[in-house]
C-alpha cells in the first residue's frame, strides 16, 4: 500500500475495470440521451438514459425476455433477437417522443458486427436517430436469422442426430429452425401492430 500525503485510492469501478470515468463525463457532458446496451449470455438489454445531477433516469427500456408477448418463441441470446430488442425500443421511444440518443457501450471490446450492433441496428430502424458507422452494423441476412436457417438445413441433411440435438428447443417450440426468417417476420409484424 502506497503511503504519503497525495496518494489517492482509485474508484473501486476503475480499479476492476468496469468503468472509464473520462469516457462517462463526456457522453454525461454532452446532454444528450444515451442508448445503454447490455449483453448477457441469454439476453440484450437496452436502455434510454438520462443524466441527472442526483443519478441517472431511465426513459425507456427493452430487453429480449419481453419478445415472447411478441411471439418470439426460439432463444433470446442471438442476432435476430437483438435486433427485434432494439426495433422494440426505438418503436417505445418514439412513442414517448423521444427522438435521438448516443450510443454507451460501457468500453465493450467489440470487433466486427454482432449482437451489440445488432441491438443498435433495430433501435435505429425503430426510429431512433443515433450517429454510427455503417460497417459495423450487421447484414439483413444474418439479422433474419437466414444464416440460422442455412446452417440448420445443412445440418439436416448431414447428421440428423446433432440437427435434433442444436435446435432441440426450437423444435419442441413448434418452430422449424429452417423458416427462422418467417418467424423472425411474424414477431416484428407483431412489435409494429402492438407498439404503434
């Protein structure tokens, strides 16, 4: 332990890395509402914030776990269910008139297009203005779930034993993981007819 007079301790959060503190007074700085998007290994969780002197002041909120009211039968960890997260918002902010935000990853180490940008992609298609760069964001196929379906149908007609094994929860849902695209259809149809 360091002794002396001027030697600080670090905030517990920067020590174990979990917050930049510079990176978060200039996006508090800049007044402007920010998209907070947050990954688990089952869920994408999206949140419109708002700083306040007393603490921060969630607008608006959506996260995978409520796509099931939406139809969304199959798992809530990957690309199409993100980005139906993200649509869920920006449609949910639009509604409260709430019309452009910056987007917080929290210093996320990201590379290449994932469930993250995909998150972003649905918020902006639902209507939220927020700057990006569009190499980032992933192609309509793979947020359809096509390469989802691609792969199972090639997984069928290889080994059905590990094609029943990988999509054994799409199957008891009812849902043939070959029309993932139709369904992922179906539950946006669903977030646009609900949330108008």
């Amino acid at each position: 332990m360091a002794r002396g007079t001027i030697y600080r301790v670090v905030f517990r959060r920067r020590r174990e890395g979990r917050t930049d503190y510079r990176l978060r007074k200039a996006l508090i700085s800049s007044g402007s509402l920010r998209l907070v998007i947050r990954r688990s290994i089952k869920h994408i969780t999206l949140q419109l914030v708002e700083a306040k002197i007393e603490g921060d002041r969630v607008l608006c909120h959506a996260t995978t776990a409520e796509l099931k009211k939406f139809g969304w039968k199959v798992g809530t960890g990957n690309l199409p269910a993100a980005y139906l997260a993200g649509y869920l918002l920006g449609k949910r902010a639009g509604k409260k008139g709430l019309k452009s935000a910056i987007v917080d990853l929290n210093g996320y180490n990201l590379a290449g297009p994932n469930r993250i940008y995909a998150a972003l992609k649905g918020a902006i298609d639902g209507g939220l203005e927020v700057p990006h760069d569009e190499k980032v964001l992933p192609e309509d196929d793979r947020i359809t779930g096509e390469h989802i379906a691609k792969y199972a149908d090639a997984l069928q007609k290889e080994d059905q034993a590990a094609y029943q094994s990988r999509f054994s929860k799409y199957l008891e849902e009812g849902v043939q993981p070959e029309n993932l695209p139709e369904h992922f259809k179906a539950a946006k149809a669903a977030i646009d007819k609900e949330v108008q």
